[in-house]
C-alpha cells in the first residue's frame, strides 16, 4: 500500500504483493495505532516546524478514495467521543490540516462536521431532489468531501455530520408552503431576520432525513440533527407566526417527538448513531419552554442526546450562581448531575454534552485553557466520558486538551503510578 498526501487529503493504492502480508500489516498498525502522520511520535515523518498542510504531492484522479483496509478502522466508540466542532469552511480549507494534526497530537477523537448548517447551504453537492431545488448545491462549501473525510477515517478520527433542521432559511424561501409566515403570505422571521421552515410540517423532517442518509453514504458515521424545535423568540413574536402544517390539538412538543421518531425510522436501519442536540435548560425544565424540546421524549428515542451546557447561556441565578458564566465547573456539573437525574433506565439515551470554548461577547471570564479544562473535569466527574467542544470559528487551543496517549504510555502510567 502507498500513501500519498496531497491537498485533498490522503488517498492509497495497493502495492504489489512483494512487500508481504507481514509489511502490509505494519504499515497498516503503524499508520492507524499511531494516530496518522502528524501523531506525537511520528516526528521522522515531517520536519517538527512543518505544518499539515504543508505536506503536498500531486494527486492523481483515480486516488481521491482510498482502498479499504481489510482490518477495521479504529474508530472510538458513541461512548469515548471527544470532539471538536468543525464548521464548513474549516472543514473545506487547509485549516483541516491543521485540526488533524491537533486531533492526532491530542486526546480528540473525533469531528463534528456541519453538512447543512443554519443558512441552509450544504457541504458538498447533493442527490437529493429538494436540495437541488432550492439550489443548495449552488453554496456548497467543497468538491473534495469524499477526500477529506477519507482523511479524517486513515487518522482514526470520528467524522460525525451536523445537519440543521427547522432553521434553514434557503428552504424556507425556496418552498413557501413548507416555511412559517404571516398573515399575508409573507415569510416570518425571528429577531436577527432569518427565516425558519415550519417544524409541523412532515416534509422538512423527511429531507433532513435524506440528507443524513446521503451523509451516511459519503462515508460519515454518526448523524447529529440540530435545531430540533421551534424558534426559540419571545411570544410577542411569534404571536403573528402562522405554522401551516399545524393540526388541531397538536402542541410543539408532540409535534418535535413524532418527527425525532420519524427521523430515527427512517435513518437508523443503516446501522449509524443517532444524535439530537438540544437545548442545556432542557434538563432542568418542567416543560417544552415554548420550544418543543422535553429531556425525556429525545433520551428515549435517540442514541446520543447532547445538551448544550455553555455556561454563558444561564441565566443570573441559576443553580444559585449570581455569575454563572463565571463558574463553568459549576455549572456544567449541575446541568449534567440533573441530566443524569432524568435518565433513569437501561433504554436510556447516552449523554454527550456540548462545552463551550468560545467567549460570548464582551463577557467576562474569557473562555481559555482553564475554563475548557474546568468544564471537561466536571463532564468526566459525573461519570460521562464523551463531549463536543464548540467554537464557531472552529478555533482551539492545544492547552485546552491532554496530549495522545499511546499504548506504551498507558502502560509506563500504570506500572509507575504516573499520569
């Protein structure tokens, strides 16, 4: 097997058989066990001052896929996930180089790709027919998906596609009837104008279904689905907001839990993890907060749910904190200890919370090392050992995270009671 790296990513081709079975299978150890070419130990490979992406040789067509190897992949499992949020323009620069040699130096394992984010643009080129009809494919971020994502697989990382739901603005301006609007047929839109496509409406829960079973075909593994409920807007506003497809007697709540299920129906049979992320609060709410979103109805229907436990998002008081942006251990600890509280039952749903890595504003603690490593103590604390840290601009901090520990190290560690 030859590996060539390129700036799509890194594809193989078998050799002949002369290098023996034997080679092949150190080949394949060493470049899988070992975290891919940019791990700690693989500094004979590239110069230390060498970036990811400084690493390019002409690829040829027929290598953009790379062979299978017959042994499996590496890949962590829903329970060990520790992710970086990837956006799509990072995902489709040479920033992803770089995010992969701070995954193989690091404890991350795994990426969370927008592959439909809020606008309502997609990743890559779709098959999908609604897509291709409200010109999704005319903002798609990348050509080379299939590269890249390949790339992430031979590194051993988790690539895990985010597609938003309820809030697609393209669609909802390209399918009138499927959209949420005013009285004379105008869009409605929330506070920062955007425009949000109706959550009764069967329709839009079946595309977002589509394009995960694309994603799925492409060579991800996991499907995360966000924006699952209604806009989070003060009633004032949303007293004008017409919803078409709402029957009578249908209230938010039971209108987002049918679709989540429609959703797991029509995605789980090809074996992949379903996912929901979902509001923080929503552990601790007695109700759907207006929003459709109750702990219960997605800990009993998905694989993964994920609350989004940013500090910066409580309220003055919560759990008794006057500053709760200033207490991420705290915090964090709370919402997961109630989370935790609330999913009673061997049927339950694993927790996968999102922390938060960016500083929100003008707010005070600026989120750094400290603060990151403070809510990842309280995460591991309570017992969940899987998390997604979020920065939309896709920018971490080597300091935030422990170093990769190879099999050797583990080993030293337990013989000589160090970590």
């Amino acid at each position: 097997m030859e590996i060539i790296a390129g700036s799509t990513g890194l594809s193989y081709r078998c050799l002949p058989m002369r290098t023996g079975y034997a080679g092949a299978l150190l080949l394949w150890a060493a470049l899988f066990t070992s975290r891919g070419l940019f791990a700690q130990r693989a500094e004979s490979t590239l110069p230390a001052a060498a970036r990811a992406d400084d690493a390019r040789v002409a690829l040829r067509p027929v290598d953009l896929r790379y062979v299978q190897p017959l042994l499996p992949l590496l890949l962590p499992t829903t329970a060990s996930v520790k992710a970086l949020y990837v956006n799509a323009w990072a995902f489709s620069s040479p920033k992803l180089w770089q995010l992969v040699r701070l995954a193989d130096q690091t404890e991350v394992n795994a990426f969370v790709v927008d592959v439909k984010d809020d606008t309502g643009c997609l990743l890559y080129q779709s098959d999908v027919l609604v897509a291709q009809e409200i010109g999704a494919n005319r903002c798609a971020r990348t050509r080379d998906a299939r590269a890249r994502i390949d790339t992430l697989l031979a590194h051993g990382i988790y690539p895990i596609a985010r597609i938003v739901v309820a809030k697609d603005p393209l669609l909802a301006e390209h399918k009138a009837s499927w959209s949420v609007h005013l009285a004379n047929g105008d869009l409605w839109r929330d506070r920062i104008g955007s425009a949000w496509v109706d959550a009764y409406n069967d329709s839009v829960w079946v595309y977002a279904a589509d394009l995960a079973r694309e994603a799925l075909g492409m060579g991800f593994v996991e499907v995360q689905f966000d924006y699952v409920r209604f806009p989070d807007e003060p009633r004032a506003r949303l007293a004008n907001a017409i919803f078409p497809a709402r029957r009578a007697g249908v209230t938010p709540r039971q209108a987002v839990h049918s679709h989540i299920q429609l959703m797991k129906s029509l995605v789980a049979p090809l074996g992949a993890p379903i996912t929901f992320d979902i509001f923080g609060l929503t552990a601790s709410a007695t109700d759907d907060m207006g929003i459709g979103q109750v702990w219960e109805d997605f800990s009993s229907v998905a694989d993964v749910v994920l609350p989004m436990v940013y500090p910066s998002h409580y309220g003055r008081g919560a759990y008794g904190f006057a500053w709760p942006n200033g207490q991420p251990y705290k915090i964090v600890r709370r919402a997961l200890e109630e989370a935790l509280g609330r999913s009673r039952g061997p049927e339950a749903a694993e927790i996968r919370p999102y922390l938060q890595a960016f500083t929100l504003g003008r707010r005070l603690p600026r989120y750094g090392s400290f603060e990151i490593r403070e809510e990842i103590r309280a995460t591991e604390e309570v017992g969940i050992t899987s998390w997604v840290l979020w920065n939309p601009r896709s920018v971490y901090q080597r300091e935030s995270l422990r170093p990769y520990r190879t099999p050797s190290d583990i080993t030293r560690e337990m013989t000589t009671g160090t970590e």
